[in-house]
C-alpha cells in the first residue's frame, strides 16, 4: 500500500475526481509544452457527465492559466481503465500535434497517466486488515503506532496540516451563509443547524452538533473552497465533524486527534488499494461508505476501543452503506451529498458505540465487506455512478418538468 498522505490532500472543492484530479493532471501537462500552444481536452465518461457541475472545465482552464483551451464532451464514452478519463492535446501554430496524454482520475485527487509504469513507493508491505490485525496481535500496538512505525518521519506534522485544514473548513462554514453556487439555489444550513443546537440537550444536542460540523464542511466543498479530502471531496464532511464532536465533547488532546487521523488514514488506504473511492467507478459507497468507516474506526479509537473493536466499527461503517448510489442532482456536489456527510457523520458516532459494546468478534471481516462493496459498485449500473443520468438525479428533473 501507499503512503496514507494520498488520502488526505489539501485543495479546493467541489470534487476530488473531477475538480482536483483534472486540475492536477493540466497542471503536470502543461510542464510539458510551450506556453503559446493551444490546448484540446476531451472528456469521456463520468467527467463528461457532470463535470460541468462539478466546475471542470473551470478547474482545467485556470491550471492552464493564458492558454487557449477547448473541450470536447464525450459522456457516452467510457475507457476501459476508469470512467474519470480525459485526454490531453497541445497543438502549435500551424496545427501540429506538439503532445497528448490520456489520464485518469481515479479518485480522492489522485490521478494515473496511461502508459506510465512506474510504481509508487510502497510504505505498507501489509495489505489487507487480517494481515494488519495479527500483526498487531503479536505486537501489541495500535493502528496509529502501525501507521507511524511505517511512514516517514513528518507524517504528525503531515496529519496535524490536515487536522488544521478541517478545523478552518468547520469555522468558515459555520460563520458563512447564503445561497450555494449553481444552478439548484441551496441554502447553506450548517449556521442555523448549530445555532439550534445550542438550545437543544442531551443526546439530540450532540448529535444536532455532529450535523452542524459536516454540513460546514461539505458547503464549504460545494462552494468551491478549501478542505481536504477524507476520503473525496464529496464525502469531506464526516470525518473532521465525528473528531471535532469528540474533540469537544470529551476534552481530547490534539495529539490523540491526530493519532485518530493516522488510523482512519489507514483505513481509507485499505479501501482505496483493495476496492475504490470513486463514485464514478463504485457509486457514493466508496465515498460516504470509506468516509463513515474512517470516522468510525477514528471515533472508536478515541472512546479507548481496542484494534478488534475499531476494526468492528470501520466494517459497520461500510456495510450498512453497501449499495449506496452516486446520483447528484444536476451534476453539483450538493444534493444529496452535503446531507450524506451529516447522516454519515452520526452513523460512525452509532457504529463505534455499538462496537465498543462487543467484545470486538463479529462474522463479516472488513476485508469482506470491501471485496463486497467493490463487486457492488461493479455490478451497478453506470446511471447509479456519478453520471447524474438515473436515481434521484433523474426523478428529480423528471418532477420539476411536470411543475
């Protein structure tokens, strides 16, 4: 496995495949060729979709800075790699192809160019959560300690960045009201729903709060400013509201916070590597789902759960997501995924305090319920992926023609 940093990464939203991924692919491209050429970008599948809503072109066009750029829309065109490919083109005066490159944004901002073969640096030699539980059985170390024994000496300074980066995201959204950017006309609600929750109490006012957190969070990604990604854009909400909760509620220090971050790094890493984090490639399970079981393994570990328990919490997380589709209403990443990352926020809170009731030892493994998200999304059909072309995406302006 890679270094869990690619599960973490600091940009601007809305969208992790089809924002950052496109930007940092232009970005790259454009290191390659002449400042006065002018560029062609095609985009097929997802990103042809609903990249528009999720502002790729616009992500594209400012990574290439002065340069002339067209697109070119292919949504029914899906490449056999992945369904977030676009296609690069730099042409010269006289209309001579100078360079091309096919890329492909396989989620959580990371991208991978066709034909290249170089493989990333491997920092975990274990690759599957069975492997990592024995392990830490004969050790007796945490998931955190697992995680700093194998990456690089800043990874505290690396995930304390992270950690300041959502606690801003939390601050602006909740100071920041209005309208969302795009054509639905949402609201932002993450101001008033933590004004009420300052009149509410117990259990209602905790839970109140944990909405509160992720819905600033994901507003702040639907408006296009900076989060960092835990593990997609879209789902960027659910971690830092359970840790920020927590933070708060129990008077936890920031260094245990930050060694929650290195555990839920890690689970991310293990979905990323063994399934997908991509709605376009697996629907909004591998987003929501990754998200809800990062912050429940996170949120078990602070209530002081031991490895089986939060190994119990991250599988709960995910299996009760298992099916979820990705359908965005027009292509923004608003409706339903702003109120995704707070329903998933309180679930991780419900799945760690349930796996801390157990002894840790249940039936369906993580690794199980990975295997069985990814044939999931495999098996689902390409309207119910991040193409905005069935679901609620597809009832919803069905319903508006006939007002």
């Amino acid at each position: 496995m890679k270094t869990i940093k690619e599960i973490y990464i600091t940009g601007l939203g809305p969208s992790s495949s089809h924002t950052m991924g496109p930007r940092k692919a232009a970005l790259a491209f454009k290191k390659r060729i002449p400042k006065d050429a002018r560029i062609t970008v095609t985009l097929y599948g997802s990103l042809a979709a609903t990249g528009k809503g999720h502002f790729t072109d616009r992500a594209i066009t400012h990574a290439f800075g002065s340069m002339e750029v067209q697109f070119d829309w292919q949504p029914k065109i899906v490449l056999p790699y992945h369904p977030n490919a676009l296609k690069l083109e730099a042409f010269g005066k006289k209309n001579q192809l100078l360079a091309e490159q096919t890329v492909y944004s396989i989620g959580g901002g990371s991208i991978v160019e066709e034909g290249d073969v170089t493989s990333p640096p491997v920092v975990y030699t274990l690759g599957s959560m069975t492997e990592i539980l024995n392990l830490l059985d004969k050790t007796g170390q945490s998931f955190w300690e697992f995680v700093f024994e194998h990456e690089s000496a800043d990874i505290a300074d690396y995930l304390n960045d992270t950690w300041q980066v959502m606690k801003k995201a939390i601050k602006r959204g909740l100071e920041n009201e209005g309208v969302l950017p795009g054509g639905l006309h949402l609201p932002r609600k993450a101001a008033s729903f933590y004004t009420k929750s300052q009149s509410s109490s117990g259990l209602i006012k905790h839970t109140n709060k944990i909405f509160a957190y992720a819905l600033a969070v994901a507003e702040e990604n639907a408006a296009g400013s900076e989060i960092c990604t835990a593990p997609t854009c879209g789902s960027c909400g659910v971690l830092p509201s359970v840790l920020n909760h927590l933070l708060k509620t129990y008077k936890i220090s920031e260094s245990r916070i930050i060694k929650a971050l290195a555990t839920a790094g890690l689970i991310g890493n293990l979905v990323k590597t063994n399934g997908s984090v991509s709605g376009a490639e697996v629907g909004c399970q591998g987003e929501i789902g990754t998200a809800c079981s990062m912050a429940s393994a996170a949120a078990a570990q602070l209530l002081g759960g031991t490895p089986g328990q939060i190994e119990y919490a991250a599988e709960m997380g995910m299996e009760h997501h298992l099916g979820l589709t990705c359908d965005p209403v027009a292509g923004l990443v608003q409706i339903p995924c702003i109120e995704r990352n707070a329903m998933a926020g309180a679930r991780a809170i419900d799945c760690a305090t349930y796996a801390l009731l157990s002894d840790g030892k249940h039936r369906i493994s993580f690794d199980e319920v990975i295997d069985t998200m990814t044939q999931t999304g495999h098996d689902m059909m390409s309207s119910y992926r991040e193409t905005s072309t069935g679901g609620l995406a597809k009832f919803h302006s069905l319903h508006r023609l006939k007002d």
